[in-house]
C-alpha cells in the first residue's frame, strides 16, 4: 500500500473528520468565552477591586526608550487568560455531568423484554394445543 493511499484511508476514517470538526467548533468557542471573560466578566471585576483592567495590569522592569520599546510583565493578561481557562474548565465539567446524568438515566430504565424467537412461538403454539385436547 503506498504511502499516498494509506494517508487517504487515514484522513477519511469518520473520527478524523469528527476531531476536525471538534478542532474548528472548539476554536470557535474559546473566541466566545475569551469575549465573554473580557467584554463581560472582567469589568464587573474590576469595579469590584477599584476600577482596575486587568489586561492592562503589568510590572514596567525596563522602561522605553528611543532605540527599545518597554519590556514589561503583563500579570493582567496572565489572570484573564486564568479567568477563560476556569470558565471553559467549567463548561466542559457542566457539559459532561449532563451527559453522563443522562446515561445513568438510560442505564437505569428497564428494557423492554426481548420479543420470544421463532421457536418459542411454536413450542407456544404446542403446549396451547396440548392443553385442549382431552386426555384418556
């Protein structure tokens, strides 16, 4: 098998496409939750301890100059990007504590007894006809 052929076989098996697609939808989400911690999370945090942004918190250890832009440690961004990491964290805990709530819910419904073969129907039949017959 070559080389060419065998990457085909790889690249469309139904859980590559599935991770893919998991891949796109899980981009798109950490976009939301990253607008959301910022644009809607992070405020009301900073109003709580006196108006600060924490995307602008940082420590300046080397000013700017004429030749060198500032180097500085942006702590701020560092606890945003903690806030999105939580926030997801979580989502993901609700997301699968509903799954599995609802797995423990089908496990716990009785199934419906399995329909009697063939054979049972005539050994059925049989025993039903025996029943009616007079006996000596």
């Amino acid at each position: 098998m070559s080389l060419l052929s065998e990457f085909k076989t790889f690249a469309v098996r139904g859980n590559v496409i599935d991770m893919a697609v998991g891949i796109i939808i899980g981009a798109a989400f950490g976009k939301i939750v990253s607008s959301f911690v910022g644009d809607v999370v992070t405020p009301p945090l900073g109003l709580l301890i006196g108006g600060v942004d924490f995307s602008d918190l940082a420590v300046v250890l080397r000013a700017a100059t004429a030749d060198s832009p500032a180097v500085t440690l942006s702590y701020g961004r560092f606890i945003q990007t903690v806030i999105d990491f939580t926030i997801v964290a979580f989502a993901i805990f609700l997301g699968v504590r509903a799954i599995n709530h609802l797995k423990r819910k089908e496990a716990e419904e009785p199934s419906a007894p399995p329909a009697p073969t063939r054979e049972e129907e005539l050994l059925t039949e049989i025993r039903d006809l025996l029943k009616g017959q007079d006996r000596p």
